[in-house]
C-alpha cells in the first residue's frame, strides 16, 4: 500500500500514470457496468411509448429503488474495492430481483450489465503486494511497470 501511496504522490508520473496506479488498485470496469445497468434500468422504467406507459412493481417504487441501490452499488464498488466481494453479491442479486421489479430487467440489457459488472468486481484482485526482502522500486521502475515498457 506504501508504494501506491508513493507512485501517486511521485511528481515524476504523470497524471495520466497516476490514473493506471489508482485504476489498478479497484474494480473499476465492475462498477462502472454495475451502474451503467443501474441508470440503464432508471430510464427503461420510465418510458412511456405513445398511449403506452410501462410502470411496474409496487406504484412504480420498484422501478425507482432499485436502479437507485445498483448505481450506488457501482459507486461503492470503486470507492471501496476492500468491500468488493459484498457489494458484488449484493449487486447480483439486486440485477437478478430486477428481471422481476423493473421491466424484466431494464428488458434484459441493465440486468446483463449489472450481473456482469457483480461478477468481475467478485472476480477481481487486488495486485500482490511486493515481500519484505524486495528493495523498493525507484521512480523510473515504477513508471515503467505502469506502462509496460522497459527502459
């Protein structure tokens, strides 16, 4: 944890380096689609087609609440990557209970993107922390471990 605070910190990175370190250390891609299929489920439970207004659950509550719970979900989730594996089973199953509470699942789309999002924030792992009897890396090193390229 010391060496992130330290790349981050490092004025030798640059921003967009910066950005790779506090990237890798989060489940980011999970939690964008956890709340990508939340907003997804928002905006199918309000349409409203011709003479046609599609409204379920319980005076429409549900259609509300529930995208709600996952966008939150999302932001949780890349905020708060040690808790990751609760908020990812939460996520899956609050995706799963929409298929029955918002519209079939914001018509399958927001519910594909949020259960995909729980489980890759699941899934992911925080990188291996460096032993003790390694020296510590020096800027350049860490630069280049960032990007990929050798120097």
């Amino acid at each position: 944890m010391l060496l992130i605070g330290a790349a981050m910190t490092s004025p030798d990175l640059t921003a967009r380096a910066r950005f790779r370190v506090w990237r890798r250390h989060r489940p980011l891609v999970g939690g964008l689609l956890v709340a990508l299929g939340g907003i997804e489920m928002f905006f199918s439970g309000q349409l409203d087609i011709g003479q046609l207004h599609i409204q379920l659950g319980i005076e429409g509550l549900q259609a509300t609440v529930i995208p709600l719970v996952l966008v939150l979900l999302g932001i949780l989730l890349i905020s708060m990557p040690a808790h990751r594996i609760f908020y990812g089973v939460i996520a899956l199953a609050v995706a799963v209970y929409s298929l029955v509470g918002v519209n079939l699942g914001g018509f399958l789309l927001g519910m594909l993107l949020s259960a995909v999002g729980g489980i890759i924030a699941v899934s992911w792992a925080p990188p291996r922390a460096r032993s003790q009897d390694d020296p510590a890396p020096t800027a350049e090193e860490a630069e280049s471990a960032i990007t990929g390229a050798e120097r």
